[in-house]
C-alpha cells in the first residue's frame, strides 16, 4: 500500500505473460485488449511489452488503482474477448502474477 491515513492508496500491478506460438496473431489479440482496457474505471496504466530475453513472450504489466478495480477488470468482456481470442495462439496458458509494490519509503 501507499501512503498513510484516510488518503491511503492501494495500488494493485499485474503481470500476465504470454508465450506465442503465432506471435502476429497474439500481438494483434493483445494490443487491442491494452487499447481497450486502459479506459476501464480504476486504470491506472496498461503496458504490452515483449520480452529481450525470450523469444516469442509477451508480457502485459497493469497497475489498477484498487484491488476492487483490478478484479471487476477480470471478469470484464475486454478480458473475456481476449482469453478467447488467445485460443491456439500459446504455448501454455498465460502466468498471471498479482503484485504489491514496494514503496521506496517502506524501504527505509
């Protein structure tokens, strides 16, 4: 968590990473899922990435400004539409990774 008292902040990040057996495909199939996503109550940013040090994997990096925000995205059609459209398109199902940052004034 960030911050102190009643203006606290809970950022939430998650990570899902992707391995392609169609990497043009899949890379077409998440762009649009950031697109559209970014625009969801509680965004606070939604990055697509690809890996430097493995071929073929794509790493989609969210930060959600509630732990609330990040689950109603899941179970939104945006999330939904892309699971469905990745059918065929990896290697094994996504990793998904939920995250809490560290401040850099926790670590003092």
């Amino acid at each position: 968590m960030v911050g102190s008292g009643a203006d606290e902040v809970q950022l939430t990040m998650v990570t899902m990473c992707f391995d392609a057996i169609d990497p043009d495909s899949l890379q077409s199939v998440l762009a649009r899922y950031v697109v559209l996503s970014r625009g969801h109550q509680g965004c606070r940013n939604i990055d697509l990435a690809l890996s430097s040090t493995a071929p073929d994997r794509f790493v989609i990096v969210q930060k959600w400004d509630s732990p609330d925000s990040q689950r109603a995205h899941f179970d939104s059609p945006e999330m939904v539409e892309m699971a469905r459209a990745c059918a065929g398109l990896l290697v094994h199902p996504p990793q998904i990774d939920l995250l809490e940052p560290i401040s850099a004034h926790d670590l003092g």
